[in-house]
C-alpha cells in the first residue's frame, strides 16, 4: 500500500498506531482488545485509532468470528510506503515512524536473552556511500527485492516450521546539502 494523500499520512503520527500497524502488516489479525494491549491504551482509544485507521484504507475489517462477537482488524496489503516525503506531513510522519521503529528494534534486541541461539545472527550495518540519485533509486529497489523474496508467503499467521520472526530496519536518508548547480552529482 502506498500512501500519498498527506491527511493518510498524518494518521500514522501517533505511535500506538505505528505499533499497531507493525502488527497487523506483518500478518497478524487483531482484535481491538489484542491492540489495545499492544499500545498500552484502553480498548475505547484504541477503537477511536483503529477507525481512523480504517478511514484511510490503512487497515481494514478482516473476518469476524462464527458468533460476531470479534471483529478482528488486518492489513489490506504486505508493506506501507509513505511516497509524499517531500510534503510537511509525509516528512513528518516518516521522522516519527523511523523513530519508532529504530525504537521497537531497539527494544527487541535488548529483550533477546544473552543466551539465545539465535543471538549471533543480529546484526547492524551502517555504511556512508556516495551516489547519484538513480543509484540510489536503484539500492532501494534492490533491497526491498531481497526482503520481499523472503517476505513472500511467509506472515505470521503462516510461515514454514523452524523459522523465527526477525526484525530489519532499513532506512536510505541522504546527508548533507544537495550539489550545488553545476556540481557533480
């Protein structure tokens, strides 16, 4: 899904909706009440989030339960892409969906037990590369080919046995001032 209307994109400010979101796009379906505890809030301000959510197609009603008393809430695609950076709101709203999940990322490392098999597999790279606008484009492109090859068929509402749930974070953010007139690119 990908969002450009710069009303949607301020829907995501608020960071129990990022965290509901980070749910519910990665497979999982829930209740009101499974993401009002996720967020920390009551089921009541939680159900006022979802709705607004829901306004702008972010998230949707996914099927109730035999007897109607759940009415589950589910993404309507795999990933959420903010394209209007450029505007005010966009850029707002991706400053505080990467700090929140640099946050979320963050807090999972730290609850890995020191123990865990799966300990030496976390990793983080940060690299500072120099390049034009269309190689940038095209890592982008490159990376989100890698995550989704992994990313296909797998949620966690299915996925084959032995795997674990494994959080990435990847962020492309040019520094500095663009090239001045004339300047090499």
């Amino acid at each position: 899904m990908v969002l450009t209307d710069p009303r949607a994109i301020r829907a995501l400010a608020h960071p129990a909706r990022q965290r509901i979101i980070d749910e519910l796009y990665s497979g999982r379906v829930l209740t009101a009440t499974e993401c009002a505890e996720l967020a920390g809030l009551t089921p009541s301000a939680t159900s006022y989030h979802l709705r607004a959510l829901s306004r702008w197609g972010i998230i949707e009603r996914a099927e109730g339960s035999p007897d109607g008393r759940e009415r589950p809430w589910q993404a309507p695609a795999t990933s959420l892409v903010i394209s209007s950076q450029s505007t005010g709101a966009g850029r707002l709203a991706s400053q505080a969906m990467m700090r929140s999940n640099i946050d979320r990322v963050m807090e999972q490392f730290e609850e890995l037990p020191g123990d865990d098999p799966w300990d030496g597999v976390s990793a983080m790279n940060r690299s500072r590369l120099w390049l034009t606008k269309a190689e940038t484009e095209q890592l982008d492109k490159d990376l989100m080919e890698v995550v989704n090859r992994y990313r296909r068929g797998r949620s966690a509402a299915g996925h084959p046995a032995g795997t674990r749930q494994v959080s990435t974070l990847i962020a492309i953010v040019p520094t500095g001032k663009p090239p001045a007139e004339g300047d090499a690119e």
